[in-house]
C-alpha cells in the first residue's frame, strides 16, 4: 500500500503544471489519480483483482509471438 501512496504522491507532484492547464485537462488529471487509486488498492486488498501488469499482458500478450 505504501507503493500506491508513493506513486500517487509522485503524481501530484505535477500538479503545478496541470494547475494552469484548462478545466478539461484538470478533470482527466483527477480522473486517472482516482482511477489509479481504485485500480492498485482494489490490486492489493482482493486477491483476484489483476494488477496493471497483468492487463497489458493479457491485452498485448499476443505481439510477443509476431517478435519471435
């Protein structure tokens, strides 16, 4: 959990550069803060969650045999 926390932190450490952006800008910021948050606690408390690592897998697990 305390790797979530990191990353979230890390990310609103840009917050003063989006801060000056437009509202439309500002709203997707939050939104992908809370999705990310959602995502990686929901990750850590339910065992059967699939972390992010095993979406991009099961999404682009396909392009490893074109590279063979």
């Amino acid at each position: 959990m305390f790797a979530v926390l990191l990353f979230a932190g890390l990310y609103l450490l840009d917050w003063p550069a989006v801060k000056t952006s437009k509202k439309s800008i500002k709203r997707s910021y939050f939104a992908v803060l809370t999705l990310f948050l959602a995502w990686n606690t929901l990750a850590l408390i339910w065992p059967t969650w699939p972390n992010p690592n095993q979406v991009l897998l099961l999404l682009f697990g396909w392009v490893d045999h074109l590279m063979l």
